[in-house]
C-alpha cells in the first residue's frame, strides 16, 4: 500500500474553550442548579485547560458535510496526478454519514464521478480510517483494484452533542464530546507492499465506555444495563476510563510485537483525543517526542479523521516528505486500539 495523494477540507468556524464553555452554561437544556453553577464553569474551563485543547473548527451557517468531503476528494485526485475515472473503489469511512442506507459512500462516488469505482461504507469508529487502509492494502496487493480512495466527513457536533447536564458528575460523559472538531479527509492509494505492518487489537468488554446509541440498542445488549442513560444518538464518553484501558493496552500491543517494538519511524501520528494521554501514549512507547506530530490543540478530536488530517497537515509543512517511515497509532471506542506503519 502506498498513499499517492491525501488532502484534507476544513469549516471555517475556529471554535474556542470560552465559547463553548458559554454555550453550555446558558444552554437551555442544562439544569445545573444554581449553587453549583459558579463550580461547574470552573471545572469545565480547567477541562479543556488540562486536555490541551485551545481550538477546534465547526461549520459555520449553511456550510454542508458533503462539500467539504467533495472539496477533500478532489484536492487528493489532484495531489495524486489521477483522474476520477482512476479510482476503481471508495470506502467511506468515519462516524459521520447521513444514512443508515444506501451506503453515504454512494453520495460521494456520485458526487465526484466516480463513475468507473464501486463503493461501501466502513465503520469502527476512530479505528475507520486505519481500519480501510488495512483492508485496501490487501485488496491492492491481490491485484483487485488499482487506485482505492478512502473518505471520510467527520462532521458530528450539532448531530450528537448533549447539552443536557443536572449536575457536576454529568461532565465525567458529557464534556468529551465537546473537545470533537469538524473535518473531511481523502486518501488515494496504490500498489505497493513495502514495509507495510498492520497490527489491531479489540476488548469488546469496554464497548459501554464510549457509545452512540440508536434508539433500539437495548435489543443487542442482552440486558446489561448502559453505563449511561443516553438518548438514541446522543454522545457520551467515559474518558478517563477509556485512556487508561486504551494506553495500557497500546503498552502492550507494541511490545508484544517485535517489528514495532525495534522499529525506527521518521514520523509518527497517532489519533489524539487529549494531549496529556498522547504523550502517555508516546512515554509509554519510548517514542521520540519531536518526531511526533499533534493536531488536538488546534483541531480538536476529529474521530477517524485525525490521523489522516494529521498526515495532510504534516506534508503541508514538511515534516512528511517521500521515502519517510511513518506509524500510525490509533484508539477507538470498542475498545480497539492499532499500529500501522509503512513508507510514504
């Protein structure tokens, strides 16, 4: 597998902590009683402080998903020197979509021209951008396709945000979702097996930690209760729960797999949802700190578009350049947590 071209597209609303700290105070959906409300607005401020997070960028007025995936998908086709009728198949990738069904990749093909490629949607969360490439990798190694585009438009904060807080404790799965930015990612890629190392491992027994529900989950939880009352589609994270299962099982992962554990990379991005546990994360991993590149601060948890976008961001400004070793590092809901390197 090799990445022929990666562009990303983003909204032009840059979001701070003092404005989302003043939407959720005087949301009218948030009954934080009066006494306690001076304490809720401290705590909430120290949060985003404590995660690192500065800015993130939401859509402004009448600004759509779709044109920006669209915006992402052509710049990458340029970037990549192909046409649309080079593309042979999209996978649409990432929490954002407006369908259950058809596929919201059928959108896109048709929206870009696609016209030669079939296309399907994968979803595994944060995990989804990795989780295609894996997939095309195997795909372009047999030979099935040629050129392979992977989308996605992680727009989701109107969609999911809860602004329903009753007390102090609600910030534990509530505040997690407003570090989430806005962005779109395509990736075009090719043929090419060299030093590709792919590893993903799933605890499934923490799914409850971070969740989207839909309106009947109840039917596929065998009556085991939710870790939190959400409504159908409404987001909630339990965060300091899951960093910690994620990096101890990151710890682990790496060291048990011998190609990562004596590998040497050029660059490394991983999928961030707060600066503190990705320099755990990199701690932990004895990785290099100043060969790390981190988009959080500014951009926010952009779900499965954050490594992507970081590797867009990073050739913009030339810390990624052809022949390097990069590693991907991701963590997703579920519990999932992957390793992906190979040479840009």
């Amino acid at each position: 597998m090799k990445i022929l071209g990666i562009a990303h597209s983003l909204p032009s609303s840059v979001v701070t902590n003092e404005h989302l700290v003043s939407r959720i105070v005087s949301h009218e959906l948030n009954t934080i009683p009066q006494p306690d409300r001076a304490r809720f607005t401290e705590e909430l401020s120290g949060r985003f402080e404590r995660a690192g997070a500065v800015t993130r960028f939401h859509r402004a007025p009448g600004e759509l998903a779709a044109s920006f995936g669209v915006d992402a998908g052509r710049k990458a086709l340029e970037r990549a020197g192909l046409r649309a009728e080079d593309i042979d198949l999209l996978i649409y990738v990432g929490v954002g979509r407006g369908f259950l069904e058809p596929a919201t990749a059928n959108i896109f093909q048709h929206r870009l021209g696609l016209a030669r490629a079939t296309c399907f949607d994968l979803l595994d969360a944060c995990a989804s951008w990795m989780r295609a490439l894996d997939i095309a990798h195997h795909l372009l190694a047999r030979g099935v396709y040629r050129h392979i585009m992977v989308l996605n438009c992680e727009f989701n904060f109107e969609e999911f945000i809860r602004w329903d807080f009753r007390c102090l404790e609600d910030l534990d799965h509530l505040w997690g979702g407003f570090t989430v930015g806005e962005a779109a990612t395509a990736t075009i890629l090719g043929a090419d097996d060299t030093d590709y190392h792919a590893t993903f491992v799933t605890s499934g027994e923490h799914h409850g930690l971070c969740q989207i529900p839909l309106g009947h989950a109840r039917n596929f939880l065998d009556g085991t209760p939710s870790k939190c009352d959400a409504p159908p589609l409404g987001f909630f994270v339990f965060a300091a729960e899951l960093h910690q299962q994620a990096i101890a099982q990151l710890a682990r992962q790496f060291w048990d797999d011998p190609r990562l554990a004596s590998g040497r990379w050029d660059l490394v991005v991983g999928h961030s949802t707060s600066v503190p546990a990705a320099r755990g994360v990199i701690r932990k991993l004895r990785l290099p700190p100043e060969r790390t590149f981190e988009t959080f601060s500014r951009h926010g948890n952009t779900v499965s578009a954050s490594i992507p976008l970081g590797l867009s961001l990073a050739l913009e400004a030339g810390r990624l350049e052809r022949e390097d070793l990069v590693l991907l590092i991701s963590a997703s809901a579920g519990l999932t947590t992957g390793f992906m390197s190979f040479r840009y």
